[in-house]
DNA sequence: GTCCAGGACCTAG
DNA sequence: CTAGGTCATGGA
C-alpha cells in the first residue's frame, strides 16, 4: 500500500453506502471500480459494494470503508487534522435522537424501518450548488457523469491513493475517452467557481450539461465575483439564505432546499423533487387530488424540525422499495 | 420508438 | 396562482 494516512472512527448506526450514493453527493464510487464503469442509479435495499468508497472531500482523495460500527479512512498524503472529515459524514450527529422527531405515522415508521442509518451529510456550499443546478430533469447516474466530466476537465489534480490498476484486471471494453486528464484514474478537486467562470458556454456544453450550462455559468460568476456570499449563508437564518441563493440563475425553490440541507445544515429544508412529490400524494392523501401549494404546506406543517431528515429517508425508501400499490401498474 | 429524469423559467390565462 | 411549452441528454 502506498503512503498515505489511516483512521478509524466510531460510527454505529451508519449506514455508508446508503448515505454516499442516494443523491446528496455525487462524486463518490465502489473503490477500484473504474470511473467510466458507474454503477447502479439506484442501490438496492441494503446493497453493500463492499462497503468500500472512494471519493474526493475538498482538496482530498478519500477511501471509505465501513468495518461493523466503524468507518475506516484512508487518503493519499499525511493527515494530522480529520476535522474536515467528521464534519463531512456528521460523525457526531446523534441519529436516534433525530429519528425520534419524526411524525408517529406509518408512512415514516415504514421509511425508517427500510433505511435505517441513512444520514445527512455536510458538504462544501459550491460543490452542492453546482452540482444540484446540474441535476435538474436528470436522473442521478447522469449527474454524476457530468460532475466527473467537469472535475476532470477543470478540477485542480489531487494525489490518490490505495492502487486501483494493481486490484482490477484490464477492462475488455476500454471506456469511450472522455477528455484529456480522465484517462489516467486520477482524482480531481471540484472545479471552483471563480475556474467555471473562467470557462466558455462550449466548454460546459461540451460535458453533457445541456440547456444547464448557461445556468452554471451565471450562478458561477455571480459567486466568483462576491455578488452572492456562500459563506455569509452559514451565518444568517434558512430564508433568508434561501432567497440569497434564489437569486442564482437555475436555482429555484427545490435545488435551493437541496443546498441549504446539504450543504448548511438547515435541517427544516425540505426539497420537494418528483419522488418525495410522488411519495407524499401516495403515502399521504391517496386516492385524493391535492393542491401543489397544499402539498407544500403539508411538508412544511408536518415533518417537525429535523424535516430534511425525515425527506431524505422518504426519499430513498420510495426509490429503493418503490411504491406499493398503484406504482407499477400491470402492462396489460 | 416512448417516457422520464432530485427543475427552472417564461408566457398566457 | 395554475397550466403548458421549452430547454439537452441519455437511461429504462
């Protein structure tokens, strides 16, 4: 094994790869499996890739691996300081006490029960803007090919550890090439803001963004430039950083949610995406037809203060186990 | 081929 | 405030 650092840290009740591949964050993979490979959209209930992870935390490659009650990491150079990584995976976030404000209903106590050990993570404010102006119409694979795209074109290069070529025989179908820098297996940064803006419309186009890339590009210059403040949200009240980010190009109600739960912490974000819109008509008013503005403050009235929490769970229990009745209607 | 994807935005009623 | 069209791209 090369250099590089190691830690262990306590984490029961952590449910790994539920928390890195159900949508918050789209940068992290099964270790030593090839970028171009990907992997499912959607994991199934309690699937395990070995509970094995690698990713990239700010300037920082990362391997994660969940051992029973406790995550093992390991980067790439020395670390005397893992402070960033507890405040990444939340590692004292008391889970029990967060689940017990949940609403007593079945539609939660069935959530919970499904996806127990889900978590929040906490993630750098730019990295999640962007990535989530980038997710709109997309489904989650595809976002995470973009992002990739754009790391590897405009990402600052990262050393990475462990030895991916040594532990995976040669590919048989070698990876369409996507861009100069992604043929190496190397880990790239997140490409900053004041790098996107650098960038033409072209450029952006050119990594599969689409009718995204003019959004990315203003939202990029706007925040380069200091016309909105990322840090100054952490310090002011969840609506009023929601309007700040509202301001953004391509940043509507649901991504700013999105970024205001995942990236600072305001717990009673509650982002309102096609799933949890789908899974709040059927678990909640079925057989009724209810209001998108009712729907809204249903959301709002009912899930108490940790909501963005209680959103995550119905989010990833109505993608892993589907809806039960009238979600898969027999093709006669 | 069709439908849909962790939407936002613009226009018209 | 609601309804519909538009924007790219690629899974399923």
């Amino acid at each position: 094994m090369s250099a590089g650092c190691q830690a262990e840290f306590s984490a029961p009740d952590y449910d790994l790869a539920a928390t890195l591949a159900s949508g918050q964050a789209f940068r992290w993979r099964p270790f030593g499996v090839p970028a171009s490979a990907g992997f499912p959209d959607r994991l199934k209930a309690g699937h395990r890739t070995g509970g094995e992870w690698e990713g990239v935390i700010g300037p920082r490659w990362v391997r994660l691996e969940l051992r029973a009650d406790v995550i093992v990491a390991q980067t790439a150079r020395p670390q005397h300081d893992w402070q960033w990584l507890r405040e990444y995976l939340q590692f004292d976030v008391n889970l029990s006490e967060i689940l017990r404000t949940f609403p007593d209903d079945t539609p939660m106590r069935d959530a919970v029960a499904a996806c127990r050990g889900l978590r929040l993570l906490r993630q750098e404010p730019w990295e999640c803007l962007a990535s989530f102006i980038l997710s709109s119409t997309k489904q989650i694979v595809q976002i995470r090919q973009i992002v990739a795209l754009l790391c590897e074109r405009f990402g600052e290069p990262v050393p990475r550890g462990g030895n991916l070529q040594s532990s995976h025989a040669p590919s048989p179908r070698p990876s369409p090439p996507v861009g100069e820098r992604g043929k190496t297996g190397g880990a790239f940064a997140f490409p900053s803001a004041a790098r996107i803006a650098a960038c033409t419309e072209a450029e952006l186009r050119a990594c599969k963004m689409g009718f995204r890339a003019p959004y990315l590009l203003k939202s990029a210059r706007k925040v380069a430039g200091g016309e909105v403040n990322l840090e100054r949200l952490k310090i002011i009240s969840c609506a009023e950083a929601r309007d700040e980010l509202l301001k953004l190009p391509g940043v509507g109600r649901k991504i700013a949610d999105c970024v205001l739960l995942f990236a600072y912490g305001f717990q009673e974000a509650f982002p309102v995406d096609v799933w949890v819109r789908k899974a709040l008509r059927q678990l909640y008013f079925p057989r009724r037809r209810v209001t998108e503005k009712r729907l809204a403050r249903f959301a709002a009235e009912h899930f108490g203060p940790n909501a963005g929490y209680a959103q995550q769970y119905l989010f990833h229990f109505v993608r892993t186990r589907g809806l039960p009745p009238v979600a898969r209607p027999a093709k006669a």
